[in-house]
C-alpha cells in the first residue's frame, strides 16, 4: 500500500518506529558484546584492544581461536615466575 500522507491506515510509521527500535537494540547489543570482549583480552593479558577487533567481520571469527589456541602473556609471565622460584629454592 503506497502512502501519500499520514492516514491512520498507513503502516509506514510504524514500521519505522519498529525498524527503530531494533537497530537500537542491535547496537546497544553491540556494544556489549564489544566492550565484554575487550575485557576477556585484558584478562588474558593482551591489550584490551584486540576486543575491538570483533567489529571487524572476518576477524570476529579468528579471535576465538586465538584466544582459544594462543599461548596467553599472562600464562607465560607464570611460567617465568615460576621457573624463577625454582631457580631460587636450588
């Protein structure tokens, strides 16, 4: 139905308000998912940064495996701790 004016029977304001509405929550979604992410890779001992990489469309799929996979900086900073202490006892 193509609408000329703002009728009470035309569905386009409506659509746009929903249409709205969910690209709203889809950013907000976003955001959260961005800024979580962001903190999983401090966590780890990476820059923080690396979470912004999961806007990025291909690199969104390689980041799990490289968190997944890599050797963390900061299991590596225990292993050197810990080589350390030992080098200490003896």
């Amino acid at each position: 139905m193509y609408c000329t004016n703002m009728t009470p029977n035309c569905p386009l304001p409506v659509f746009i308000v929903i249409a709205a509405l969910a690209l709203f929550l889809c950013m907000v979604a976003a955001l959260i998912k961005t800024w979580i992410n962001c903190m999983i890779f401090h966590k780890a001992g990476y820059c923080w940064a690396w979470g912004l990489l999961t806007l990025v469309p291909i690199a969104n799929i390689i980041l799990p495996f490289v968190l997944a996979l890599g050797d963390w900086p900061v299991r590596k900073e225990l292993r050197r701790l810990k080589d350390a202490a030992k080098t200490q006892a003896t």
